[in-house]
C-alpha cells in the first residue's frame, strides 16, 4: 500500500530510545478473509525500525526509509536497483490543525513484558478518516525526534508496541505488533546511501 511510504515520524521524549523494534504486520476483518493473498502480497509480513540519536531507518521487505531528522531529509532506497530517492521533511509538524485528536482509554495489555495502555486516534487519509488504536508502554522512551512511523503522525506519551488502522469504509484493519526489541544502539552505517546507490529525481510531497 503506498500510504506505507509517508508513515515518517518520531515520538518526542525526554529521553530517547536507541535500538532496534521489530513488528509483525497482518490484515484482520472480513475483507482479510475475501482478499487473503492479495492482499498479503502488498503488505510486508515485518517490518524492522532502527533507531540511533536522530535518525531513523525502517525496512519494509523491498524498500528502505531513511530519515535524517537533524538534515530534515528523508530517503526512499530501492536496493534490487540500487537507487534512492529524496524528499524534504520539514515543515510537516509545523500545524496544529491536522493534528488528530487522542484519547486515552484505561485498558492494558502487557507486551513483550512491557506494560501497554490502549490510545484512541483519528487521523485524515486520502480515503478518508482512519480510525487508529495505539498500544504504547512508558517502560520505554520515545525516540529522540517526533514520532513513530507506523502510527500515522499521532504523538502519544511512550513507545507504540502495537498499531491497529480501520480502513475507512470497509473492514479491513491493518496490525502492526512489536514482536522483538533491543536496546543495542545500531551501526551508524546503517543509516547512510550505500556507495554505488544512484539518486533518482522525484517529486516532493507538498507540505501543510
């Protein structure tokens, strides 16, 4: 799905995580059940998050986001060609109108050991409302810049450990569960173009 590619923000915290989330992704909801492989085809089973001060890298099966929050760039690679592309992040908190309304409910859950209380978002798409839940724990410090990018842009207090998305007008929900954490800062290396990668020109994102 190619709203996958936008989901490009950070959690604001004190102190910030350095590590590495892992996610398992899936479809749930009747329309899971009538598209099955076709849906499965479009959506990577995990995705894998890496943290290191204020950059950022999320792998997604075939394609790699690089976002360099202190430089306000963010870069789309493509390693089966060797290619990446390039796109201006700043600016895209700089409203407060589109800014979605959260709430916070009184369920828990525990995660991966970590406790996780249940938010309640949501958010405009091109498709229309998406109604967001957001499992969060306060065990662990939101990353350094903004927020995490499978939650759409909502800024919650904590660190999501699950993400459920509503579809707008079907059911259809989209499920991100964090299956493995590690506090391990990762290799600088990991978040820099590798050498011999070629900058293809596309076209920005236009900016509320």
């Amino acid at each position: 799905m190619r709203y996958l590619l936008f989901l490009t923000g950070l959690l604001l915290a004190q102190k910030a995580f350095e590590g590495t989330v892992v996610y398992a992704a899936r479809f749930e909801g009747e329309m899971a059940k009538q598209l099955g492989d076709m849906l499965r085809a479009s959506l990577p089973e995990r995705f894998v998050l890496y943290y290191r001060g204020d950059k950022v890298r999320m792998d997604m099966g075939e394609t790699i986001l690089l976002a360099d929050y202190s430089a306000k760039k963010a870069y789309i690679l493509n390693p089966s060609l060797q290619t990446y592309t390039e796109q201006s992040i700043e600016g895209q908190d700089k409203s407060d109108e589109n800014k979605p309304e959260v709430k916070k409910t009184k369920e828990k859950t525990k995660i991966l050991g970590y406790v996780a209380e249940k938010y309640e978002a949501t958010v405009a798409s091109e498709q229309g409302p998406v109604k967001l839940e957001i499992w969060a724990t306060s065990q662990l410090k939101g990353p350094q810049h903004g927020k995490n990018p499978l939650a759409s842009g909502v800024e919650i207090q904590g660190f999501p450990l699950k993400i459920v998305s509503q579809v707008s007008g079907i059911d259809l929900k989209i499920v991100f569960l964090a299956t493995e954490i590690s506090q391990t800062p990762p290799a600088e290396d990991l978040f820099q173009i590798p050498a011999g990668y070629v900058k293809e020109e596309s076209e920005e994102v236009p900016q509320d």
